[in-house]
C-alpha cells in the first residue's frame, strides 16, 4: 500500500464533506420559488426530495466494481466532477433539474462508499479522526446552507443559490484534484495494509476489517464467478 498521500488530502476531506449533501438537502428550503420560476406546481416536484434516496438504494454497489478499475481517488475525483455537472445543469429546465438531481443521487451514493475505503487508503489510523471531520463538515455545512438558502434565493433566485452551490462543489473539486495522482487500488490496498498491521501489533482492528468486507466479499464473488 502507498504510505504517500497528497498535502491536500485533509483539506479536501473538510471540503468534500462540506459539499456532499448541500446540493439537494438546501432545495426543499426553497421549493416553492424553483416550482413559481418554473411554472409548474409545487407538489410536481415532491418527488425531487425522494429521487437521492432511490439512486443511495439502486447506484451504492456500484463504487466497489468501479474503484476496483480506476482506483479510488481517480474515482473519487471523476464522481465529483459528475456531482458538478448534476447540479450545475440544474438551472436550465424542468427536465434539466430531474435528471440532474439523479446524477446528485448517483455520485452522493458513490462517495458515502468511497469515503471510508479513502481514508482507509490514505491515512488508516486517523481514520476515526477523519470519519468525525468530514460528517462535522457535512452536518454544519448543511445547517447553514439550509439557513441561508431563501434569503440568497430573495437576493437572487433559485437559479442564483443552485450556481452559489455548484461553485462550492468546484472549488471542493479544484482542491481535492491533487488526490488524483496518489491513487490507490482498493483490494491489494485493503489486503496489505491488513498485514501489515498483523506484523505490527498481531492483529487487524476489528473497524478496519469491516470496512474491508465489502471489498473481500466482492472479490471473493468475483473469483467465484470466474471460476
């Protein structure tokens, strides 16, 4: 396993926790003004508030097979791009903001499985620390977007706090891109540092190997299938 992580790996830890939920926990604030600016009532879009919830259900298993081929920060990196473009596509029209809610969904359900293998990856005994800073970073950013999304929205418009809030995704993106080039592959990441820690300390923490499982499961399926 690298033993070498970016200067940029905490900073964009903070940030991509901060970013992560605001895209669509902010919009229920002020769903009333998208459905006026759109013409449509607001019980036509209810089902915007459920969408993220259905792709969390169906897109989740889909990190694993994904980080086994491109590696975890590449991966990481490509689904925060698609979080950009999914909420910045939000502004156009009535089908624009559906189908960029779903690609919100998708890359939100990918990063709630990636986050634990990355920081794993990259520093596996802060992780407790880093699990704590990036869901601190994740409940206060959503509490303060939540409270200022309708006066920026009475500023402004929705389509203003939808770009304020797809700038913060790309500044997060332009931070965490320095990851992108200390990829780590997840199964002989996961497998070595586990014994590397047995020849440490005898044996492998019991909250590393859960978060391993799901990696070893899907190998092990894996080899199943190919046999």
């Amino acid at each position: 396993m690298k033993k070498d992580y970016s200067i940029f790996f905490v900073p964009g830890i903070i940030l991509v926790g901060a970013v992560m939920r605001i895209p669509f926990t902010t919009i229920p604030t002020v769903l009333s003004d998208v459905a006026d600016g759109l013409g449509v009532s607001v019980n036509s879009l209810g089902i915007l508030t459920s969408i993220p919830l259905i792709m969390f259900a169906f897109c989740s298993s889909l990190a694993p097979r994904l980080a086994d081929k491109f590696g975890l920060e590449k991966l990481f990196t490509m689904v925060l791009v698609a979080l950009f473009a999914g909420s910045i596509m939000r502004v156009f029209n009535l089908p624009s903001l559906y189908i960029g809610t779903m690609i919100i969904g998708i890359s939100i359900a990918m990063m709630n499985v990636l986050f634990p293998s990355i920081i794993l990856a990259n520093q596996p005994f802060r992780i407790g620390l880093l699990t704590t800073v990036y869901t601190t970073a994740m409940g206060i950013a959503s509490s303060v977007a939540s409270s200022v999304a309708v006066p920026i929205v009475k500023m402004t418009s929705w389509k203003g706090l939808i770009v304020i809030l797809s700038l913060l995704i790309l500044i997060a993106l332009v931070v965490w891109f320095p990851n992108t080039f200390h990829n780590h592959m997840t199964e002989k990441d996961e497998h070595t540092f586990c014994i590397s820690l047995e020849k440490q300390s005898g044996n492998c923490p019991s909250y590393l190997w859960w978060l391993a499982i799901p990696s070893f499961l899907h190998r092990d399926d894996m080899v199943a299938n190919n046999g």
